[in-house]
C-alpha cells in the first residue's frame, strides 16, 4: 500500500462544485475485506483501478456490481492522463460488464446495455410497506429494470411525496437480497423528459446517495425514452444525471471534476 494513489473526484454535479463524492484508488495491493475495511473508514464510495482496465466497486457496507458516479469518476482520471483517444472502455471485477467511455466537453458518458433484470412480481402494497408508508398511492405499476445493477422503480406522485419518504432501510434491504435486486429507487415526473428521483440501498440513512446513474439507466430502459434526472437535494448535494439511448445502449453521464 506504499505506493497506492487515491484521487478525490465529485460527480454529476449540478454545477461546479458539487456532485457525489468518490475515491479512485490505484496500486492498492489490497484484498476483497482489505478493501471493504478502506472503504468503510472512509465511509465514502471507492473504485479500485487495476492497470488493465478493471474496476471494482464498493460502498462502506457491501461491495457493488456497478456504480455509474464512481465509474465517471474513473473516465475523469483516464482522459486526464491525455491521449487522443475519444473512447476507453473499462471492465467491471464483479460481473466483467465491458463499460465504454467518452467525454462530450465538461460531461462524461457510460456506454452500456441495458441487462436482463430478476423477474420479480411486486404490488404497490408491498413497495408501500418498504416505503413505510401503508396506503401510499403510486403513479404507475412498480418495476424492476437493469443497465447492471437491478432497481426496483417506484412512481411517486409529486416531489412533495418523495421528500417525505422515510422508508424501512432493513427491510429494502432484506427484500432486494432474496431477489437479486440492489435498492428502490423512488421517482417522480417534473415535466417532459425530467424527473427526480431517490435511492435507497443502504442501511444508515446519513449515505443516502446524492446521485445513482444505474438508477437513471434503469429508468432511461424502463421509460424507453432518455431522460435527466435530478436527485440529491435530501443530501444537500445538488446532481444532474443525463441518460439517453444511443444504438440499442444505453448512455448515462454528466460532469466529474476533481478535488
């Protein structure tokens, strides 16, 4: 660990400033627990980058298949190091998805396809009972959808009700293990193409995420249509996500800068 580099990046900030922090972590030397225990003391999301292009990601409390934020945060670093090349295409540890990058002036795009999601049947009760909210109303029919980590997608009415959401974290938890489904991603529609949204994965409600773009992609697949997604005023971390469909893939991207 002697040699080992850590880079600060935020993510799909909104502006400037802001965005959904993340830790790119190279010549690491560490194992799986070893890096599990990093991330945890950190208590922030690290990606750890092998020199040939595989990346492996973790939050504080599990280690993940994909992670769009912590893979712009990657893109950010590979085009820094120069180079003519328009594209670079990593690969994930957890699952080897091949991930292409690109960047379009201050934003970073993640090419990828969308992926076959668990076939799981859910009724507006039991994703009410997850919201903790018995009796909650849904604007359309809940459904799981994957760019390569499976979210259950939920509709709300108004962004008055998803702020108001205080769901059972354990309990999304429990559920999303027995069915190969990782977090509820709670929606609503702010006009034509824009929406904002809220996920949740993790059991401490102080990680919430400022920005999930497997969610986005997940929405972008389950819509059939691209979209921008705004998500992170519960963290006081203003993010924008862009997702738009492009040769039967699916692009999720938006700014990355470095601290």
């Amino acid at each position: 660990m002697q040699n080992m580099h850590v880079q600060t990046l935020r993510c799909f900030g909104a502006k400037p400033g802001e965005g959904n922090p993340a830790l790119v972590i190279e010549d690491d030397g560490m194992d799986l627990p070893a890096r599990q225990a990093y991330t945890a003391a950190r208590n922030t999301t690290c990606v750890f980058l092998s020199p040939d292009g595989e990346v492996d990601y973790f939050y504080p409390h599990m280690r993940s298949p994909l992670c769009l934020h912590a893979t712009l945060a990657v893109a950010h670093v590979l085009f820094a190091r120069g180079g003519s090349a328009s594209t670079m295409t990593v690969r994930t540890a957890m699952k080897g998805q091949r991930l292409m990058l690109s960047r379009e002036g201050d934003d970073y795009f993640v090419k990828l396809a969308p992926q076959p999601a668990p076939a799981v049947a859910v009724s507006d009760e039991q994703v009410a009972a997850l919201f903790n909210a018995p009796g909650l109303a849904l604007a359309s029919r809940p459904q799981v959808a994957s760019v390569g980590s499976p979210k259950l997608l939920a509709e709300v009415r108004d962004v008055e009700t998803l702020y108001s959401l205080m769901p059972d974290l354990g309990g999304i938890a429990a559920w999303g293990k027995a069915r190969g489904v990782n977090g509820l991603y709670a929606w609503c529609r702010l006009g034509p193409g824009e929406f904002e949204g809220r996920n949740f994965n993790h059991l401490d409600p102080a990680l919430e995420d400022s920005a999930t773009g497997v969610a986005a992609g997940a929405l972008a697949v389950a819509l059939g249509h691209g979209l921008v997604l705004r998500q992170g005023r519960a963290t006081g971390r203003n993010c924008l996500i862009r997702a738009r469909a492009e040769d039967e893939a699916i692009l999720v991207g938006g700014r990355a800068e470095a601290l």
